[in-house]
C-alpha cells in the first residue's frame, strides 16, 4: 500500500454529543481516547489539528443525577458548568497520554461578532497551535443567550474553520454522511461522496433534529457545508466511530460525504467571511430572480430595484440575510440602508432612489464587497 501525499495545513475536528456518548447519557472516555490517539499521530504527520467538542451539558446531566434534557435555560446551563470541568479534564488526561497538551477555549456568538472578538479568538487559537497545544473548542452554554447562542456545534466549528483558513474540517457524526433519503426508511437509500453545490434537491435530503442527547441534525450540517463552501474549506461528514476515522480523511480516504468546492477558495476575504458566518443576521431581505442570478452568477451587488419583500428591524450597518423567492439563503451582508428605507426603495432604480433619499444616491442595498454569497 503507497503511502498517502503529504496533507498541509490544519484540520478542525467537531464532535456532537451523540458521537461522544454513543447514544448512552455518559461520556465515552475510551472513545475521547481513541481520538486523541489519531489526533497524536496526525501531529506526528505535521498536520496541526483544532477539536470542537460538544457533551459538556450531557456530561453534566450525569454528575447532577438529572436523567432528562433539562427545558428551561438555567438547568441546562447549570448541568454545562458541571459538565464542562469534567469533560476538558478527560481531553486533557488523554492527551497527556500522548505527551500533549489541551489547550480550553469557551466561546460565545458574542465573542466573534465583535470584529476585534473575532480576531482576538483567531489569535489566541493559533498561540495555543504555535506553544504545541490542541485547542479544545466549545461554546460557552453557561452564560450563552439565545441571541448569540451558535444553535449547533457544526456552525460553531464552521467559524472555527473560517477564522482560522484551514484546510478541512471534519464532522464525526452518528451516521455515513449524506444519503438520497433516510437509510432507516428506505432501503434503496445512497450515500452521496461528493457533493459540490447545495441546491434544493440537496437540502431536501437532509432530516430533521439529531438525537435525543444532541442539538443537530443533517439539516445544521448542511448550513455548516455551504458555509465551508463559500470559503472554499472542504468538509467531510463521516461516521465518527469508524476505526481511524480521521486520519483517513485527512489521509484522502473515500469516508462519508466530502463537501467541497471544485474551484477552490471563491471569497479570500476575511471580512466577508466574518460577515457570514459569525455575524447575527438582523433582518431578510427577499429578491427577485434577476437579483439572485445577478448576485450568484456575476458577483453583483445588490441593488433596490431587486428587492421584493423586507423582513425585520435593522439598521444601517446591520448584516441581513438574503433570501431567493422560495426562501432559500443565498447570501449575507452589511445594509446600507435602515429597514424603514430599505422598504420604501424597494424594486426602484438608483436614480429614482435618490429623489426619495438625496444621501443615498447611487448607494446599492448591500455593495459586493461587503457580501458573503452562499
């Protein structure tokens, strides 16, 4: 057997709850072992590796003795705060096994949508990489608020990935990858290898909610893979118990679904890539099918004239989402305009915007530069 070509760069690895616990209430240490294991060697390879983690409430629902997902947000970040201690103390004995440290990093939305946060938290992360560390990422459940709750740990490691311009990112989950259909329910499912482009008939294959201990679902990973497409990240979806499972993606292994973007990075820019995925959208802005033709596929900006429908209170300045006439996200970026105006130029030209608002004469809706298209 050849061996494979030498992998550069860095690689984030996100663990969900139900991966971690195997579908029980207790934290599988063997399991974390293993990982790290794969991880040592990885770093043998000169392959620096980030692991995003979830398990810190499930971990802490067993040391409080509550048997059930706790409903209201004070037990559940109570149960995070026990859960945490323990579960950064099993990746940093493991670790230590392997003769490497564990580096802690709890992370809030809060955090990275303040630019400078955003930076600050890229920094920290590498120091931890150059000092010889492996990051262990979560979000910080104990003062997170829904606002600027990540939702899932797929988009949190996502915007690990962006911050840091890695080279994969690898989601260990529950099941193969992506498949045509649910395999549970249809025999004649098939799991997709490659997927390119997320299109309609691609989102429709994903389910709904994860598992009972978990927050995501097929649905949260595919938010994730768009993402990584726009940044042109490669991302894998894999079965997170298959013996040796990263390093054979980072080895180039047929594993699960590879995500990944046939010509490579589109949107080099930090900022639009902070802008969208770290950013809270503050409203929707729906356009037209010229609009959303014109965005994709020519790298426009947005205009009025192609705005159809305003959705929420923003204000200039704000990142809004940008929605096709089906509901489809195709883009986020920075408005130029408050919610107010935004709807009374909507579907005017420029000229005509300008008798209406003299100071933003000329001014699009949202300008490229400043616009993370999906």
């Amino acid at each position: 057997m050849s061996m494979p070509e030498q992998f550069e760069g860095l690689v984030v690895v996100k663990l969900g709850t139900s991966t971690l616990t195997n579908g029980t209430q207790t934290i599988d240490q063997d399991y974390i072992a293993d990982l790290c294991k794969q991880v040592a060697q990885l770093r043998k390879e000169g392959v620096p590796v980030v692991i995003v983690t979830s398990g810190a409430a499930a971990a802490g629902r067993k040391r409080l003795g509550i048997e059930r997902r706790p409903s209201d947000i004070p037990t559940l970040q109570a149960c995070a705060a026990a859960g945490q201690a323990h579960l950064t103390e099993i990746y940093a004995t493991e670790l230590a096994q392997c003769g490497i440290a564990c580096g802690q990093v709890l992370l809030t939305r809060r955090d990275v949508v303040d630019r400078e946060g955003y930076l600050n938290a890229r920094n920290t992360l590498m120091r931890l990489l150059d000092l010889g560390a492996v990051p262990v990422v979560n979000e910080n459940d104990t003062v997170s608020v829904s606002e600027f709750a990540f939702g899932d740990n797929d988009m949190l490691g996502a915007i690990v990935a962006a911050l840091l311009g890695a080279s994969l990112y690898v989601i260990l989950s529950d099941v193969e990858g992506l498949y045509t259909a649910d395999p549970g329910k249809d025999p004649a499912a098939e799991l997709l290898h490659e997927v390119t482009v997320i299109d309609r008939r691609i989102a429709a294959m994903a389910g709904g909610a994860g598992s009972a201990v978990g927050t995501g679902g097929m649905a949260s990973k595919l938010r994730a893979a768009r993402c990584m497409l726009a940044a042109g990240i490669p991302l894998v979806i894999c079965q997170g118990r298959r013996p040796q499972v990263v390093v054979d993606v980072v080895h180039g292994g047929r594993v699960g679904t590879r995500f990944a973007n046939a010509d490579g990075p589109v949107h080099g820019s930090g900022r639009k890539l902070w802008i969208g995925l770290a950013e809270v959208p503050r409203g929707t802005i729906t356009v037209d099918a010229g609009a959303a033709c014109a965005l994709i596929h020519e790298g426009a900006s947005l205009l009025p004239v192609g705005v159809r429908r305003v959705v929420g209170v923003f204000a200039e300045g704000d990142v809004v989402s940008v929605e096709d006439a089906d509901g489809l996200e195709i883009a986020r970026g920075v408005v130029r305009y408050d919610s107010e105006d935004m709807d009374r130029v909507r579907g005017l030209k420029l000229d005509i915007v300008g008798r209406f608002l003299p100071d933003k004469e000329g001014q699009p809706a949202i300008h490229r530069d400043e616009m993370l298209v999906f």
